[in-house]
C-alpha cells in the first residue's frame, strides 16, 4: 500500500492540474481576456522552444524534467522548506506555505501545482520519507512529458483555437469538473493526514 499510494496520486494529481488549468483559462477569459487568448492560442506553449532542439536535447530534457526536478524539488520544498516550517508554525502552516511557494514557481498552473503541493506534503509526512512524493512527482511529469512528446511525434490536424466568448460561456462545466477532482483528490488524501500530523509533532 505505501508505494500504492503514490501510485494512485500520480495520475490524480496530473488530473486535477489538467482541470485546474482548463479552470483557470476559462474564469480567466471574464477577467484577463487578453491572457487567456495568449493560453489558449498556444503563444505561451513549449512549441517553440522544443522544436529548437535536437533530438540529444530534447532526451536530456525529458529526463530532466521526469527524473532530476522530482528529486531536487522534493528535497528542497518538502525536506527543507516544508520541515522548518512546519517546525516553527505548524502542520498546516508548514504544508500550506511550502505549497505556495511550489505553486508561484510553477506558472500558469498554480491551483493545480499549489494541490499537488499539498498531496506531496502529506505523502511525505505520512511516509516519513521523500521517496513517495518523489515518486508520485516523476509520475506526474513523465505524464506531461510524455503527452507532449506524443504530440510532437503525431501532428494532427490542429485544433480550433476557442474565442473568447466560447470560453466565457462555457465557464460552468470547467468548475464542476474541478471540484469533481478536487473531492476525488481529497478523498484519497484525507485518511494519510491523521498519520502524516503524527509524525510531524515529532519534527
């Protein structure tokens, strides 16, 4: 169950990001228009940048992204950061605040990564160790990864770009799904917290 656990959290995690930022686009069409059309419109994508890579970078890159950012991000959010934290303000104040910090440095998507920073922080207090939330990162990127190497190798037809009214009248189903995920998400997290507060009493 332990390594289960991760392996469930992967997947759900990359879930509610995915909605989080469909969200965000969406509510953000009423309020940002301008920046939701850049979102939308691919301008702020990583299509560009890929495609002036070689084959060699783009496998350094992946492996990067999938294998070394887990471990250095983990260590640094969750062993250091979340730890003193947590030892000088509390278990929720510690968890929270490293999320934050996690999430700013994740933009555009920063609902979803501030999520996920919390699911880490529970993952890593319940388990006593950064091997499950390094775990459930790597899931979590090799997802990503790998969604964008798919459509780097299989180029379809592209898709219409939504306008921005489109988006503002779809505003509805963005938030159910969101906090469809969200209860999905919390669902699984919620019993590992009674064990992950024990074990932060004794940081």
């Amino acid at each position: 169950r332990p390594w289960f656990t991760p392996g469930l959290l992967g997947p759900l995690a990359l879930t509610f990001s995915a909605v989080s930022l469909w969200a965000t686009v969406t509510l953000a069409s009423h309020f940002l228009p301008g920046w939701a059309s850049t979102q939308v419109s691919g301008e702020a994508g990583p299509e560009g940048f890929l495609d002036a890579l070689n084959t060699t970078h783009r496998v350094l890159l992946a492996l990067n992204v999938t294998l070394l950012a887990p471990v250095v991000e983990e260590f640094v959010f969750r062993g250091m950061l979340m730890r003193r934290w947590i030892a000088a303000r509390g278990f929720w104040p510690g968890i929270v605040g490293s999320a934050v910090v996690f999430s700013l440095l994740h933009p555009p998507n920063w609902l979803g990564s501030f999520a996920f920073g919390i699911v880490a922080g529970v993952l890593y207090l319940w388990s006593g160790s950064l091997l499950l939330p390094i775990l459930a990162h790597v899931i979590n990127n090799l997802f990503v990864t790998l969604t964008i190497l798919a459509g780097e190798l299989a180029p379809s037809e592209p898709e219409p770009v939504p306008t921005i009214d489109e988006l503002q009248a779809q505003w509805l189903m963005p938030v159910i799904m969101l906090l469809l995920a969200a209860t999905v998400v919390a669902a699984v997290v919620r019993p590992l917290v009674p064990g992950a507060r024990a074990r932060a009493d004794t940081i």
